[in-house]
C-alpha cells in the first residue's frame, strides 16, 4: 500500500526523536481580555499611508480604532514612542509545519506519491508545535499559506496563523486552493537521444494534466445537471475550481509553461495564480486579461537564462509592477521563511518603493488569497501587528521587539534563542 503523506501523524517518528526534537514548547498566547491603546507610533498601514505620532485602539481581536490622538477610559496604554507598527506579514508558498528536518525524511510529510492528486490537503499533516514556527514568528511572519510538494497535481493548500494549539485552532478559512506544478525539465540533458526522452515524458505529463482537467470538467457538469455521478473524491475536490469558489496556483517561471498554464485556465474559466513567475511580466498582457495573479518566488534568485543580466531575478517585481500585474512575494521554504522582510526590503532598491514592497508581503498577500481583514492595519480588521526598533525590512535595523496575532501578544522566544543564551553562558 502507497504511503500518504496526509495519513501520516508525527506521532509515528515520537520514538526516533526526543520530544524536544518534536515539539516546541513554547505556549500559544492567550485571548485578549482587556482592549488596549498603543500610542505615539510610527505606524505603517500598508493601506492609507504612514501615520505618524499614531495611535490605535484593538479590541476582542479587532482594530477599534487607527489615527492620532485617540483616547480611551478602558484601555489599557502603551506609549511606543520611537518603534514603529508593520501588519503582521504573511508568508506564501511555505512548507511550515509539514517539513521540520530536510535530512530526515521520518519529519518531512509534504507529498504524496503519484502525479494527479487534487484531493489531498496538508492540514491532516500539519504540526502546529513544529519548532520552526516560532524561529520564523520572531521576524514578523503571522500568517502563513502551507502548500504541498510535488509533481502534477500535487493537492490543496491551507492558511494558518503562526500562534495556536493545532491545527483546527490554526486554521483560517479561504476557498479551495488548487496546487499544480506545470511539467518541466529540471536539468536538460547535452546528450540529444536522452533529451529526446525527457521531453516526451514533458509532453506524456502535459497530457495528464489536461486529462484530468477535462475528466474533473466532465464531472462538474454531471454534477451540475443533477446525474447521478459515482462517488470519486479526487473529481469532487476540482468542483470548486469549476465553480469559481477556487482558485488554481500553478508553480511555473518558464514563459512557455506560463502560457500553457494562461491556457487550462482560459479553457475553463478557472482564477488563476502563477507561483515563482520569473517570465511572469513577459506575458503581462494575457495575465491581465485574464484577471490572474503572480506570488513571485524568486527574490533572492539567480539568473534562469545564460544571457540574462545578473540582477534579473532581483528586478522582476519592479517589472511586474510597471506592468500593472497583480503580485506578492515569497519564500519557497521553511525555515528560511524568515528572511521574508529582508527580501522585501532588496526588492526597494531595484524598483519598488518601501510601501510597495511592505504591500507585496502584507496587503497584496492577503489580496491573493481573498483575505478581507488581514494583512494591512484598518478598522475592522484582525489586529495582528508587529512592533519594531527600526525598518522591518531592513535587515541591520530591523529589530523585532513584539508581535501580536488576532489581538494575542505572542510569546517571541524560540530555539535560536535559547541556544544563543545557552552558550553566551558557555
């Protein structure tokens, strides 16, 4: 019997790792009891502007109240003088709570074997205690959108918050989120009968791909005409996509796999969102038509073609910003996750304005993933913020002080910490 990753409990590897190696112990924050007014910061919204000298009242969870000069007879005050307000950043694209080890394969449950497997979600593998959450929670991640690996139609992906006892109390709901890996060659062969095989297996996996759109189309429309359709759970997790309830995150940075993926969703209606988009602006124009969307992974990258300038990866979102396409950064990792703000951050000088880049990693995020109230700092919305000593984005001047989600104040201590404590001692 195949092994599936969703079936998997880390319970299973308790025997081979101390329960230190496990779980982290740090203990997720308690609900906000008392409202509480910050006052005299610089605060960036990530939606109206920079207010300076700021205040900002939160409730229950909730933003009251954001401007100048607020007062309150309940609340309890913090005066922020000097420190600076950022919303709670939310990473794309990770493997967070799925991946604690990349060298021991008993703690990595991010994918499934086979190419076309649409009804797998990683929720049923998620660990909340992973130690890594808490490493990448002190740079001023709150969110994160946890997607599997693999090949072809490798499952959903789900959205946490970075503070909670498991994985239902993580959760935060979004629509369906459909992850396909578009068909590539990783590494092309000098020798031209091998590259022949490689790229008839490319074109062998293209077709599944659009076999099994068409088989999950075929079934939508039994469904919708009210035939009794057999029971098949793969099929039946596509109807989303069909019904436009979803949307379909294609991880693709070659042009050509960028157009075929511009394609399936034109074919079928589907809302669509390139993952790593290194070519994204050169089709900038049929993105747009299609009303698509770009998580850009490739900040920290190299260049992808011989004759590429060496800073190209770097200048793509500038080049998608000019271009009027829709984006976000991210991180494709775990751990690494935490250098999120300082990729940001390089993106400011190779074209994007410091608001900008705080939107790509903020308001744009949550943008993607049709998120109403996170990811910039309004009324109404959840109050997950982080408090700094400097430019978040700046990786000599950024320093992390606090950070609160819905409301929480989050304990920021973690396995880092505690080892460079240790050894100060030594």
């Amino acid at each position: 019997m195949k092994k599936n990753f969703l079936a998997i409990s880390l319970l299973s590897v308790a025997g081979l790792f101390s329960t230190a190696t496990l779980a982290s112990d740090i203990v997720p924050a308690e609900q906000q009891k008392q409202a509480i007014l910050i006052q005299n910061a610089t605060i960036h919204t990530a939606a109206n502007g920079v207010i300076e000298n700021g205040d900002m009242l939160f409730d229950n969870g909730r933003i009251v109240e954001i401007g100048q000069d607020l007062t309150s007879n309940s609340a309890q005050i913090i005066d922020l003088t000097g420190k600076h307000v950022y919303p709670g950043l939310i990473a794309l694209s990770t493997s967070l709570g799925l991946v604690e080890v990349n060298a021991v394969k008993e703690s990595v449950d991010n994918r499934e074997v086979g190419f076309v497997n649409p009804q797998l979600s990683p929720a049923v593998a998620y660990n909340a205690d992973s130690e890594i959450i808490p490493t990448v929670r002190r740079n001023g991640v709150t969110y994160a959108q946890v997607i599997p690996s693999g090949n072809g139609i490798a499952g959903q992906s789900i959205v946490v918050n970075l503070d909670s006892w498991n994985v239902d109390d993580a959760l935060v709901k979004t629509g369906l989120e459909m992850n396909l890996y578009w068909p590539s060659i990783r590494w092309a062969s000098s020798n031209p009968k091998i590259y022949k095989q490689q790229l008839d297996n490319q074109n062998k996996q293209i077709k599944e791909v659009y076999q099994a759109f068409e088989d999950g189309y075929r079934y939508f429309l039994a469904s919708k005409a009210g035939d009794d359709v057999e029971g098949n759970k793969a099929l039946a997790s596509m109807l989303p996509l069909f019904e436009g309830k979803g949307q379909l995150y294609v991880h693709a940075n070659k042009q050509k796999q960028i157009e075929q993926a511009i394609a399936i969703a034109r074919k079928y209606k589907f809302k669509l969102v390139i993952v790593g988009g290194y070519d994204a602006w050169r089709v900038a124009t049929s993105i747009n038509e299609i009303g698509a969307k770009v998580i850009y992974t490739n900040v920290f990258g190299l260049p992808q073609r011989n004759d590429d300038p060496v800073d190209q990866a770097f200048k793509v979102p500038s080049l998608l910003k000019q271009a009027g396409v829709p984006f976000a950064l991210a991180i494709k990792a775990d751990w690494n996750t935490r250098n999120l703000p300082f990729a940001a951050g390089q993106t400011v000088s190779h074209g994007l304005s410091k608001e900008e880049a705080l939107k790509a990693i903020t308001a744009d995020a949550a943008d993607i993933l049709n998120l109403k109230d996170i990811g910039s700092l309004q009324k109404g919305y959840k109050a997950s913020f982080v408090i700094t000593q400097g430019d978040l984005l700046d990786q000599a001047e950024g320093k992390v002080e606090q950070l609160y989600i819905d409301g929480r104040k989050v304990d920021l201590n973690n396995r880092h910490n505690q080892l460079y404590q240790k050894y100060l001692k030594r």
